[in-house]
C-alpha cells in the first residue's frame, strides 16, 4: 500500500502545523515518507523483528484508542464520531487479545509514557496533546490524517509480518487484524474525502416585493 500525501490545506489554514504532526506523529516506527516498517528501498518486504512487532502493535493500537475517546469527546461531525467508536471497539478487541497472546501491555514497554487512558510512545503523548488543543474543523482533520497514516503503515506491518513472521501464534493475530486494519484505512479517507468536499451553497429565497400601500383616490 502507498504511502498516502495527506492534504489538509484544504480544510484549514494550519495546514502547515497538521501535516507536520502526520510527518512525526508516530516516530521513528511510523513515517509517511520512505519504505515502511520492516521493508527497505533495495529489498523485499520482511517481517519486522517479533519483539518490535509486539511493541509497536501495542503502541499503536493504544494510541488510536485515545485518540479515538478524544474525539467522540470534542467532534461535532457524526461520522467522525461513529469512525471513532469503531476504532476503540476494534482496537480495543486487538489489545486484549495481544495481551492474552503475549501477556504484553503499553505500561510496561520502554519508552513509555502516560497519557489519559493508556500508555504510548514519547512521540505520540506529544501529538496526542497536540491534537488535544485542536478545535473544531483543526481537530478533525487532524484526527483523521494522524489515523489514515497509522492505518496506511500497519496495513504493510501487518500484511509483512503475516507473510513472513517467524512466530505462528503472532502470525495468526496479524492475519486476523489485516482485514480490519484495511478497512479502517478505506474508512478515513473516505472521512477525509468528506471534509474537503466543497460544500452546496445555501439556496436563495427569491424575496417578495413589499405590498405598495393604497393610493387614495
């Protein structure tokens, strides 16, 4: 899958400030530009090590939550928030099994840092905040750019690692997660599609002429 340009000047006039935090959103394990997690300029597509597979599925899955509850919190557009319920229940569903596959939670990573809810990368506590003083069309289009970068890298993490992952109980759970990863991806930029389409302009009542009063005979 290719990296995807994420365009959000036309949503909002700090379009500057959002797609940078697409570019930084997620470190050094996620980037919008360059070859992927676990894939190089002048190779095949390998499956990342299983301990960085682990450490980054926990990660992210976490960090799409948090942000995910933030915006049922601060969003006014219907389908965002019905995209953000979607992704807590889902991502939600993939984190307890990883736990139950791996006995591995966030807390407990290098590298971890407290945010409300859970426990993510320094990178991403950074951007979680960042999205947080968001406002109105800014949070939205920066939600869905930060989600459609997550989505567009772990769908190739994902896909690598079920075709190449030495570890058959997590080669399983990656196979299981691809299709929703998958959708979830299709799933905002759709969202995405939504918020730079130009809206209809209101229509234009023809106004009555005001009644001349009678003249006197």
């Amino acid at each position: 899958m290719k990296a995807l340009s994420v365009n959000p000047f036309a949503v909002t006039s700090r379009g500057v400030a959002i797609a940078l935090a697409c570019a930084l959103a997620f470190g050094p394990t996620l980037s919008l530009s360059g070859p992927a997690f676990g894939q190089t300029s002048t190779s095949a597509p390998v499956a990342p090590p299983t301990p960085d597979f682990k450490q980054h599925a926990a990660f992210s899955g976490a960090f799409e939550i948090a942000t995910s509850r933030l915006a049922l919190e601060r969003s006014q557009n219907q389908g965002i928030k019905d995209f953000a319920q979607r992704m807590i229940a889902d991502h939600t569903e993939a984190d307890d099994e990883l736990i139950v596959r791996t006995g591995i939670r966030p807390g407990i990573l290098p590298g971890a840092t407290a945010i409300p809810g859970g426990y993510v990368t320094g990178e991403q506590a950074a951007h979680f905040q960042q999205l947080k003083d968001s406002q109105g069309a800014d949070f939205d289009a920066l939600y869905i750019a930060l989600q459609i970068a997550a989505h567009d890298q772990a769908v190739t993490l994902f896909e690598n690692y079920a075709k190449y992952g030495d570890n058959w109980y997590m080669v399983k759970f990656a196979e299981q997660n691809v299709p929703k990863l998958r959708a979830h991806f299709e799933h905002a930029q759709q969202l995405q599609h939504d918020l730079v389409k130009p809206q209809p302009s209101p229509a234009v009542q023809p106004q009555t002429p005001a009644a001349k009063p009678n003249q006197p005979i």
